[in-house]
C-alpha cells in the first residue's frame, strides 16, 4: 500500500529531523562557544548537568505517570471473566499483534473513547469508557480495540515519552546559554546560540504534534488491515466524534492517548453543523451515522479541514478518507492481508 510506505518514511523522517535538530544546536552552541568565549569548560559541565537533570525528569514522568493517568481518569480494573467478549476479543487481538495481552479497566464515563497506557507492553493498560461500549456496536468496538492495540505493537508511547523530552532539553540549554555567558563581552554569539535553542524548541514541539498525528494515521491503517474491516473503524470514528462534540465535561488526564480529541471533535462538528441541511439527505433535521460520515468525507476533499499543525490527533475528516482508502485496496486485493504483521 503506497499511503503505508509513505506515512512510514514520514515517521522515520519526522524523528530524524527532531533529533537532528537537537544535534544541530548542541554543535551550535559549542562551536559559538570555543569560537567566542573562554568558558567551554564551564559550558560543557553545564551541558552534562542539563542532561542529567532533564534524564531524571523522563524516568520520573516515565514511573509516575501511568499512575497520574489511572487516578485522572477514574478507571475501574476488570478482573479475568468480568466481562467475557471485550477480553475475548483484546486477548486474541494481542495475539494477533504478538504482544502481551494488557490490563482492561473501564472508565465510567458517557463519551465514546477509549486509549491505552503504561511504561512498556507488558506493564500496559488498555481502557474503553462505557460510552463506547454502550454506543459502538461490536464490529466498530473491535475497530477501536486494534487501534490501540496497534499504539502497543508499535510501542508509541515509550516513542512519544522519548521524543518529548526534546523541547525540554532546547528550552534548557537556551537558558543556560543566557545565564552562563551573560557577562561575556561576546555578546552576539550568547544571543545567537540562545536565540537558535528558542527556534529548535518551537520547532520540536511542532515536530512531535505533527508525528503524533502521524502514530494516529499508523494504528488505524493497522486496525484496518488486521480486523480487515476498515468500514467499522471509520463509523466507530464518526460515531465517537459526534459523542465527544456534545460532551459538557473537560477533557480528562488522558486526553493526548485518546482514540478520539474532545476538543478537536467539538470544532469539526461545529463545522459541519454550519452546513447541516446540505448533509441531512433525509431531510428529518438529524444527521445520522450514514450523514455524518458524508459530510466528513466531503469536509476533507474539499479541503475544509481545519488546520491541525497545533493538534495531536488528525482531522477524523482525513483519517476517514485514509480508511476509505484502505478498504478500497483490499477490496481489490492491493493489500495483502497479512500485512498487519509489518505494520
């Protein structure tokens, strides 16, 4: 599948120029500072304490977060038989993906959307809110459990936890800059060096939101081709949008690791909402799944979709047309179905 091999080679370009761009300012930085000044042992001695202090601030996240996000959002552990067809289906979806079958819990909560969590694979908790399960028919939940088991299998939040630390480390080597050469009367090259960690801490930080975005595109082409049902996962997306748009509560702890974005899903609606009597095909003033899904095909090949570079979920304009995508190639056999295992 061409759009496959093309979102891989736009992960794998995202993550090297993240890290080029961290590499490029540590150069920068040094260069400026043999260049200009005296204090390049000061400065180095300075650098290894920022990597130090910024390391222990990743393995506290990295300890101490999956407990943030089990007490934010209220989940409630189901224990082995509790509810016999949601661990049926994770277990043998694990199995599929080679992965070890993660915890379940269910949060209770009203909106559609589930997401998962944890420090490795075998420490990982997958979680759906009642919402889902109440709303979604099976095909569609089954949709939504591959997706995520796809961000396990593809071991995005041991990824993302990584690569956020990034931003930090430019943020903080750009202050130490301007802190330890303050005094030095090479003025121009402190700036410089400290203006270039500011630029690369903007940029990196654009730079994960958009390969977020991408690991999003990436565990739905894999729910897709592993349950071959590409059609499920996309009404499951219609459907949780829809619910999140009318959701009255703030978005909980979780809401990065989502399947679906409540903020993002109450501005797509909204938009579609300017348009409704274009959409409503019956004519009976509510739009249906059948409608909704339309009118979000239609949003994205007319380019309406909104500008997402500050979003970490894709439109779900755009992530429904990729599906569509997707089950147009296998129903043409374009796609081996066994491709999930390279996925």
């Amino acid at each position: 599948m061409a759009s496959l091999g093309a979102l891989k080679r736009s992960m794998a370009l995202t993550l090297i120029l993240i890290f080029g761009l961290l590499f490029a300012l540590i150069v920068l930085i040094f260069e400026l500072f043999m260049w200009y000044t005296d204090g390049t042992v000061n400065i180095i001695a300075q650098f290894i304490f920022i990597f130090i202090l910024v390391g222990f601030f990743m393995l506290i996240q990295w300890a101490i977060s999956p407990s943030i996000i089990r007490w934010g959002s209220r989940l409630k552990y189901l224990k082995p038989g509790e509810h016999l067809w949601l661990e049926g289906e994770v277990r043998k979806l694990a199995e599929q993906a080679e992965i070890p079958m993660p915890q379940l819990a269910i949060a209770n909560d009203p909106t559609p959307n589930a997401f998962v969590f944890g420090r490795s694979r075998k420490s990982s908790t997958l979680a759906v809110h009642t919402g889902l399960l109440e709303r979604l028919n099976q095909n569609e939940i089954r949709g939504v459990l591959a997706h995520e088991i796809g961000h396990l299998r593809h071991n995005d939040v041991v990824i993302m936890t990584v690569v956020s630390v990034i931003p930090l480390l430019a943020f903080m080597l750009a202050r130490s800059v301007l802190w330890s050469g303050g005094r030095n009367r090479n003025s121009g090259a402190i700036i410089l060096a400290a203006m270039g960690g500011f630029v690369v801490y903007i940029i990196s930080q654009l730079l994960i939101l958009k390969l977020s975005r991408q690991r999003e595109y990436f565990a739905d082409s894999y729910s897709a081709v592993a349950t071959g049902d590409p059609h499920s996962l996309s009404s499951a997306l219609a459907k949780i949008t829809f619910g999140l748009s009318l959701s009255k509560e703030k978005p909980g702890a979780a809401r990065a690791f989502y399947i679906g974005d409540p903020v993002n899903a109450k501005r797509e609606i909204a938009s579609i909402m300017q348009n409704k009597n274009k959409y409503d095909l019956d004519g009976d003033g509510v739009l249906d799944e059948r409608e909704l899904q339309k009118a979000m095909e239609d949003q994205a090949r007319s380019g309406r979709a909104r500008m997402e570079f500050m979003s970490t979920h894709p439109s779900t304009f755009k992530r429904i047309m990729l599906l569509k995508q997707i089950e147009t190639d296998l129903g043409h056999g374009a796609i081996d179905k066994n491709i999930y295992k390279y996925i």
